[in-house]
C-alpha cells in the first residue's frame, strides 16, 4: 500500500527555465538536466528514501517548536529567485527566533550516519546560503538526524541529532545562481553538462540514459 501511494505521486514535469535549489546544489547537474529534458518516474527505491526524509524532517521541527530557547516564527517559507531567462524555487524548513534576538534559518536534514560527518554537508550549506541571501537574514543552521542511530536507539549513548551554525555569504549565492544560467543554457542547446558523480548514478533513474555520454574511466569507477 505504501509503494502503491509513493508510485503515485511522481514529481510533476516542470518548465525548462525552472529549477529547484536542489538541482543546483546536488554532485550531479546532469540529473537536473535529464529531469527536465527527458522526465522519468522516480524508482521505489528512491521515493521510499525521499519519503522516510520527509517524515524525519516533520518529526524535527515538531521538535524544534517545543524547544525553550528558540520561537518559530515560520516553517516551509518559499523562496524564489527570478532571472531574466530562469526561475529558481526553494522552499525554507523553518525561520526561528532564538533567545539572544538573532533570526535563524534552519535546514533540516535526514542523513544515514552522521559518524565521521565533521562539517555540514557541501550541498547542504549551498543549499541553506541561498535561504539566507534570499531573506537577507545572517546566520542559518543545519540539523541533521541520524536516521541508524534514531531506528537502532544510538551506539553507545551517540546523540542522534548534530547542528552546524552557518554564516551567510554572498559569493556562494552568485555561484549557484551561476550555475543556473549555464543549466538554462544547457537545456536550450540540448548540450548534455559535463559534471556527473559516480555515487549519486545509484539513485537517479536517467542512468542508463546518461551512461552513455560518461567516459570510459568514470565508469569503471561505478
């Protein structure tokens, strides 16, 4: 019943000038450019990924709204970015108050192990910097929960929750809304973007499509 629901609700096809954050934040913009250009159904296997995200996420802020020294003020705020070819779209997790007066954004992610996680995630920063560019609001913080830790009941007394603070700056804002410009490009001329991550192929359903535009000694990494 479950799969039946998640095989459902397949991402809508969208318009190739509009893109999410996440399409230019993630290791892959060859995703993003097969999503628009030759949309496929989402595997089980991913939207089941997706789908425990979401829950874990909810779950989260629930947990935020009750603590003491912060108020939420906000939770799913859009945030949209227009170009004069393009429009990218996101969509805030949650905008609090804490004790102190500071405004902060929150991201909230489901990570599988956080046990060698040093610093918040590459993608995931990007994707909080453009948050806070777009709200003009200084300091923003991912919380990750540990999705093996929270089902297992935690290794040996290891919090299942880890926050990074992250300070606003401008110069990643401009790169990713870069980045969009020569995706919006890419797709017009219908030239295939020459990132692509082995790690990631593993969930994206345009594999079969894309392997055959990737050099043989990437491959051989898969």
């Amino acid at each position: 019943m479950i799969d039946e629901r998640l095989l459902s609700s397949q991402p809508k096809i969208r318009a190739s000038n509009i893109f999410y954050i996440s399409d230019l934040t993630k290791p892959c913009t060859r995703k993003a450019y097969f999503d628009i250009v030759n949309p496929q159904e989402y595997p089980i296997k991913l939207l089941r990924i997706m789908e425990t995200g979401k829950i874990l996420e909810k779950y989260w802020v629930r947990i935020l709204k009750q603590c003491k020294n912060l108020r939420v003020l906000d939770m799913q705020v859009p945030a949209n970015f227009y170009a004069e070819n393009f429009e990218i779209r996101g969509r805030i997790d949650v905008l609090a108050q804490h004790n102190n007066g500071e405004l902060c954004l929150h991201e909230v992610k489901s990570i599988k192990s956080f046990n060698f996680l040093s610093q918040p995630r590459k993608d995931d920063s990007e994707q909080l910097q453009y948050y806070m560019n777009i709200l003009g609001v200084e300091v923003g913080q991912i919380d990750y929960i540990d999705k093996s830790s929270l089902l297992n009941g935690g290794e040996n007394n290891y919090s299942i929750d880890l926050s990074f603070k992250v300070y606003r700056d401008f110069n990643i804002f401009n790169d990713l809304v870069s980045r969009a410009n020569s995706l919006y490009h890419s797709i017009n001329k219908r030239t295939i973007p020459k990132e692509c991550k082995g790690w990631i192929c593993n969930y994206c359903q345009h594999r079969i499509e894309c392997e055959g535009t990737i050099c043989s000694d990437e491959l051989k990494e898969f």
